[in-house]
C-alpha cells in the first residue's frame, strides 16, 4: 500500500468516468492497453477488484467503490497543488479572449471566469458568443469551447465528450397538441427543408417555426411555442421542459477545449484552459444527458 501511484488512481477515476477503457484513454491521451495495465496495476496493489470486465463494459466492484470518493479528493487536491505552484511561479496577467456558444456561456464559462478571476485579478477577459469556431491563429480568440466534428489545424486541444441532444417541450403544449403534428422549432434556412429529427419523427408536420438563434430556439420551447431539438446540457436543467419520446434523434459533436499551439504554454491560456477542462470533465453526466432529472415523460 505504501507504493500507491497516484497516476494509477488517475487512470482509475477516468475508467469510473467514462464506463469504458477505451474512452478513458482517449481522455488521458493513451490507447486502453495501457489504461488496462495501470487499473491492474493498482488492483495487484490493493488486493481486490476494482472492475468486473463484462462484454458490455466495465463495471465498478463494492471495493471500487469505496475508493471512489477518495480518489476524487486526491485529484482535486492535486489539481489545487498544480494551480498554486503556476500562480505562485508565474506572472499571470493580460487578456484572456474565450469564444463559446451563446446558449452555453452562463452555464459552462462563466462560474470559471468568476473563479479564475478571484485568483488571478489582473488577467481580462473578452467572452465572445459566436455559434462558429473562430479563427484561433488569427487571435480572434484564445480559447474556444465548441461541439464541433474535429478541430482545425494548428490548434491544441482537449476532446471532452459528444454533446448529447434530445427533443423537449413544454407539459402544457404537450397537454393540447396533437401526438402527429405538434409544432416545432428549427433553424432558418431556405424555408422549406427540415431537419432529419422532425422529417422522421413527425412527416405530417403543419407548423414550424424558424429562428437563427440556438438562445432563441431554448426560449421559444420554454414559452411553450413548439418542440425544439436541445443540448441536454442545456435543457435537462430547465423546469420548464421535458424529454419528449421520440423515435429518432440526431447526435451531437465532440465538445472540444481548444487553444492555438503558440499560446499553449502561455501562462494565463494554459491555466485557464486547464481550469476549463477541468470543470468540464466534473460535468460529463450533464453533457452526455445521463444526469437524472425529475422531468421526463415516458
């Protein structure tokens, strides 16, 4: 016990995360044979199981679990030593520029802003919503929090996860409408071709609304006005929405923690996109749409 390696508790935490070796070592930046030797590794340690390794995925054991929360205080702790040696060492100050989705900057951004800004007071930052990646290498942005297929070139990043979606809507317009052709909430494009989700789902649809804005789109389904293809990080936060049982939704893109390769070792970009990740990853149940909710319909 003596020997414990705290990097083998780290692959640990990841594997209890994502469910699966293989998504853990995409997280930690390595193939899942060398996520299966450290958790083995750390079992041989131990002396119990940690896992049980099924055809479907690996399940946590009763021992796995008692170790859990510990192993999450000892990550936080270490987190906190790596921030306090940066800002103790380093001269953290400028102007951090963050580009996010405007739907997601309250919920995602902004509680890190706060937060960095408490411990480095004379860093600025520039929040820029904007529903496109910006362009990182002409310094449009610094920092780029987006859901996207792959990153563009010359950018270092972190994957989080794929963003999940669903189809939500009011109770009381789902009390009054008609289960074939409810209204629904798109995106303005030539006026007449409608998404896959509302194509398969509802093909006798009468009513469509049409907006440019995902801000929008969310209000417009919170007041009730049609059915809206949402973020569950978003939406499964809302009182006023639920899921609406649907036959087909469309998936969403791997949400992505990106910095231009020049900044990467600048002290107040490396920081805070560190921060960045690390709150993120602690929200991975919300962004994949497994946190449980009270609102759902069935």
């Amino acid at each position: 016990m003596h020997d414990l390696n705290w990097d083998d508790l780290r692959y640990f935490i990841e594997v209890v995360r994502s469910g699966n070796v293989t998504e853990a070592g995409s997280r930690l930046g390595v193939n899942q044979s060398t996520v299966s030797r450290r958790i083995a590794h750390l079992e041989s340690q131990l002396g119990r199981a940690l896992f049980d390794r099924t055809a479907k995925g690996w399940v946590i054991t009763p021992a796995g679990e008692k170790i859990v929360m510990l192993a999450e205080e000892m990550a936080h702790k270490a987190n906190a030593i790596h921030r306090k040696i940066e800002s103790d060492s380093e001269d953290v100050s400028g102007l951090i520029k963050v580009t996010v989705s405007d739907v997601c900057s309250k919920r995602f951004v902004m509680p890190v802003i706060r937060d960095f800004k408490r411990d480095h007071p004379d860093v600025d930052f520039e929040l820029i919503a904007a529903e496109e990646v910006l362009n990182l290498a002409g310094r449009e942005a610094d920092i780029a929090i987006q859901a996207i297929i792959e990153p563009p070139p010359n950018v270092a990043g972190k994957r989080i996860c794929r963003l999940a979606y669903h189809v939500y809507g009011h109770p009381e317009l789902l009390k009054n409408l008609s289960p074939e052709t409810p209204p629904c909430i798109t995106w303005i494009g030539d006026g007449v071709t409608m998404p896959c989700w509302i194509k398969k789902n509802f093909p006798k649809l009468k009513r469509a609304y049409r907006t440019n804005s995902s801000v929008a789109m969310f209000e417009m389904c919170k007041e009730g006005l049609g059915l809206a293809l949402l973020p569950c990080s978003l939406a499964d936060e809302a009182d006023e929405l639920v899921r609406v049982p649907v036959d087909h939704v469309e998936s969403g893109h791997d949400v992505w923690v990106l910095s231009h390769v020049d900044l990467r070792t600048t002290a107040r970009v490396r920081i805070f996109r560190d921060r960045m990740v690390e709150f993120l990853i602690k929200e991975i149940d919300l962004l994949e749409g497994r946190k449980p909710r009270k609102n759902e319909l069935r």
